[in-house]
C-alpha cells in the first residue's frame, strides 16, 4: 500500500515551522499512542505514521530530500538518512519524550530515585561573516573568532570546587523533580533547587562559580562554498556553547552576509551592471570594455544604441551553490551627457542639433512619436 504524505500526516502543510511541527505531532502521538488505545490496531498504525512521518521531517535534511524527491528521497539516503524502519520497540519512549515536555523528565511516572535527567545541552550561537561579492561567488576558506564557553579546567566541568563533587539533592531526593498537587492532578515539575539535575553543589569551583565552563574566544576555520549569499547559513556542529557538566555542546551557525559591491549588484544567480559610454560610442558603435567576476570581457555596441538598453552575457554571472546553474552578466547602457564644454564645442553641438531636427524626425523617431501621443492628449483634455 502507498504511503500517506507526511505533511497530511501530522495534519500540516509543507511551510509549517519546525516548532508548530513538534505541536503537530505530540497532539498526534497523544490521540494514537497505544496505551491510550488498547487493543486498537488502527489507532497503532497511526500512530506508526505519525512517529515515521516527525522523524524525516523534523531532520532539515531529510525534510529537503523529502520536499524534493519524496518517500524515495528519505528511503534511498537522500538527505543524510534512510526513512522510517518501522520498528514500534521505542513507543515508550516516544510517549515519555512527549510527557516530559508536560509534566518534566521521566514521563507521568517521573525518575526513580538515582535516576537524573540528562544535563542541558549546550546553546546554538550565532556568527555574522561579512564577505565581499567576489569570495562569495568564488569561495574562500576563512578564520574566524567567536566567543563562546569551554569546558573549565579546573573542575573537569562538574562546577564543584576541586577535591569536592556534588551531593545528592535533599529537596527532591535526587530525583530531579518534585510533584506538585493541584486538584485532582498530581504533576511534576523541575526542582527548583537543582534545576532539574538531581544534584547540588555546596562548594562551587572558583573558577567557573559552579557553571561547570567559563568564557573563551575560540579560532575556527570555515570553507565558504562557492555561490553563497546573504542569508545563507553554514552550520558547524559542536562548535557552540558546552553543555552543563558534560552534556553535548550546541552547534554555530555562521550567517552570511554579502557587502556591497561598488561595480555589480547581484540578483539571484544574475550580476547587473551599469556601463557609461560617450554619445559618440551610442551613436557610431564599436567595441567597449566592460568588467566581471573572470576579468576583462568585450563588447560589441552596435550603431544607435539607445541608454538603458541590456546586453546579456551568458554563462558570467554566479554559480548557485545549491542547484549548481549558473546565472547570467546584464549590462545597462547609459549614455553619458557631456559636461564641461567650451565655448567652441557647445557651436559645434548647436550646429549638431541644428542639422539633425532640419532632417524632420527619421533620425529622432521616438521624439516624433511622442510629440504626436502628447498632442493627442492635450487636444482630449480641451475638448
């Protein structure tokens, strides 16, 4: 039997935002879970769907082979991973990771007593990389220094002052979280006093006041691919913010911003460009000059140009770095009004005009066209 898309599913559509994903698919999980549909194998087949369906779209890689190729996008590897196995052992799990974040760790039923709850990962942070138009066409290799924590090497990163480790916490008796009465419900919610780790530290280190890490500006190498722009993100994982005392380190994301250009603006895949030329270069034509990202280039202007007009130079512009097509080099013509004239090139310039209107308009056809569209108006508003 085909599978289901994923998105109808979890009741979703395709631009669904990553938290609204996880909402859409606890109240799923919560409806279908086995254990509140005893003996029902449509409700557990459901649910099946709904855990295959939030684990290729809660990955961002399997979710873009999945948009892109669908179900054999996620089953052939596309995207860093094969789809779902079908495996219902970890429903229990599943269900628990759903509770936690209702009632805390360790599901309704809580942790038992020596049992803590994993230490919090460490933050995602953030970095701005400026680049200019060219490295971010061509690709660079870059260092970079961000601030961010490291594991302190005075406690090994257990906040306890050396000689000294943390004690069980009495509040909650270790467990990392106490149940609160409210009604008729009874819930869990993180201890207070250890924050949910089961432990406190009665001596802290000195050096780290307890955190168990302390500030560092780190040096970090990042390969820029070839075709990045602005908004662009290169992630680089485990390079954030250490955890709490041990638990994994978040990840850095470095965001790209692409400054401006003083020559090209890019659009897309494509670069623009205005290119200057003398009224004589319009008029008579010939060969120009013009630049790009690979050097010098020529271009062939024929006779009677007129301004704004776009010559497109295949194959010149970016090459994306995701699609791998590359874009295309436009160039504007503008005609440059002279400046700066003297006495005897302003008669030579009265003689100029003076000679081309005694012609009547074959050499200005667009002005005779507009005088006559002009005329026309102004005669429809008299009458």
């Amino acid at each position: 039997m085909a599978k289901r898309d994923y998105y109808e599913v979890l009741g979703i559509s395709k631009d669904t935002a990553q938290a609204d994903l996880k909402k859409a698919y606890r109240r799923k999980a919560m409806k279908f879970h086995p254990d509140r549909n005893p003996g029902d194998k449509q409700a557990e087949v459901k649910f099946k769907e709904a855990k295959e369906a939030y684990e290729v779209l809660a990955d961002p890689n399997k979710r873009a082979a999945y948009d892109q190729f669908g179900h054999a996008g996620v089953e052939s590897g596309i995207g860093g991973g094969g789809g779902f196995s079908g495996d219902a052992s970890g429903f229990g799990d599943i269900f628990g990771d759903i509770f936690s974040d209702i009632f805390g760790a360790g599901g309704p039923g809580g942790p038992q007593k020596g049992q803590r709850r994993r230490q919090a990962r460490g933050a995602d942070i953030g970095y701005k990389l400026e680049l200019s138009l060219e490295d971010a066409v061509k690709g660079k290799q870059v260092e970079i220094q961000v601030p961010t924590t490291k594991t302190c090497d005075i406690c090994n990163g257990s906040g306890a002052k050396k000689g000294t480790k943390p004690v069980s916490c009495q509040a909650c008796d270790g467990r990392g979280q106490v149940r609160m009465q409210q009604g008729f419900f009874s819930i869990q919610q993180t201890c207070p006093n250890c924050h949910g780790s089961g432990e406190v530290i009665s001596d802290p280190c000195n050096a780290c006041r307890g955190e168990g890490r302390v500030k560092h500006t780190k040096t970090l190498s990042v390969k820029v691919p070839a075709g990045v722009d602005t908004g662009d993100q290169i992630r680089l994982s485990g390079e954030g913010d250490v955890g709490q005392q041990g638990a994994e380190s978040g990840d850095l994301y470095v965001q790209v911003e692409v400054l401006p250009h003083p020559i090209f603006k890019r659009v897309g895949d494509d670069l623009n460009c205005d290119m200057p030329i003398s009224f004589a270069q319009a008029v008579l034509g010939g060969d120009i000059e013009i630049p790009s990202l690979d050097g010098r280039l020529s271009l062939k202007i024929p006779p009677e140009t007129q301004s704004g007009k776009l010559f497109r130079m295949r194959g010149k512009g970016v090459r994306n770095v995701r699609t791998h097509h590359t874009g295309d080099l436009y160039c504007k013509i503008m005609i440059e009004t002279p400046v700066n004239l003297t006495s005897e090139q302003k008669d030579i310039i009265k003689k100029f005009d003076e000679s081309i209107h005694a012609g009547g308009t074959k050499h200005n056809p667009k002005e005779g066209g507009w005088k006559d569209k002009l005329k026309s108006f102004l005669d429809d508003l008299v009458t």
